[in-house]
C-alpha cells in the first residue's frame, strides 16, 4: 500500500495510504482532501483535478494519453510535471509521491 503526501493549496502536507489500482483523485476524495476537486467525477473533462507530480515519480508512471493532454492545454499554471488527478492511477512504484495541489 503506497504512501502519497498531498501539498494542499496552504502549503500543509497530507500523507495517507493508498491503495493500487485507486487514482490520486480517488485517493484524495477518500482522505478528505478538499482542496482537490474533480468536477467532473474523474471523466477528464474539466481539468480542476490538475496536478503536479514529483519529478521522480513522474519517471514512475504511464505518459499522459492525448485525452489528457487536451485538458492540461486549457488549464492555468500548466508545468512539466502537470497532470490530471484523475487519469494517474497508484501504483507500488509510487510510494513515496508528492503530489502538490496548486493554487
């Protein structure tokens, strides 16, 4: 069961258990982390679940499909390591992530 810590929109840290196979999305709505929202229930459609990755756990993890891609081109604040909360799904390989929720 990884760990994921959540740099919430204040600069505090969230760490909680995930479980494979959940995405971060799932995870954070699970743990109460309200300053991830998800509009769109996880459909990739809005983009207000935009994401920034630790650089190496984005080393870790599947490329973002072009569906993905597309959302992350509307979104403010886009970086290298953007990505959508729901579309990135846990992994072992992820123990350990941070994923910080942006402004």
């Amino acid at each position: 069961m990884p760990k994921i810590v959540f740099v919430n929109k204040d600069g505090s840290k969230t760490e909680v258990n995930a479980k494979n196979g959940q995405t971060i999305l799932d995870v954070a709505q699970d743990n109460n982390i309200t300053d991830l929202i998800g509009a769109c229930n996880g459909s990739c459609a809005c983009g207000t679940c935009h994401v920034y990755i630790d650089e190496e756990t984005l080393k870790k993890i599947e490329q973002p499909k072009e569906e993905e891609e597309n959302v992350l081109d509307i979104v403010f604040d886009v970086k290298q390591n953007s990505r959508l909360a729901c579309q990135v799904v846990v992994n072992d390989k992820m123990n350990n992530a941070v994923i910080t929720i942006p402004e």
